[in-house]
C-alpha cells in the first residue's frame, strides 16, 4: 500500500511517530 504520489519516502503515520498527524499524509514541512 505504497503511496510515492506525495511520499517518494515512505512517510506513513506507523514508521513516522516524529509526526503527530493522524492522517500522516503529507510531512510537516
């Protein structure tokens, strides 16, 4: 479920606890 339209890196709310996103779909920055 690999979504590289937004985040080429992999950035999902289950490896990124650095975000307080609940969606994690976009990174903070």
């Amino acid at each position: 479920m690999s979504r590289p339209r937004f985040n080429p890196r992999g950035d999902f709310p289950l490896q990124r606890p650095r975000a307080p996103n609940p969606s994690g779909m976009r990174p903070p920055g």
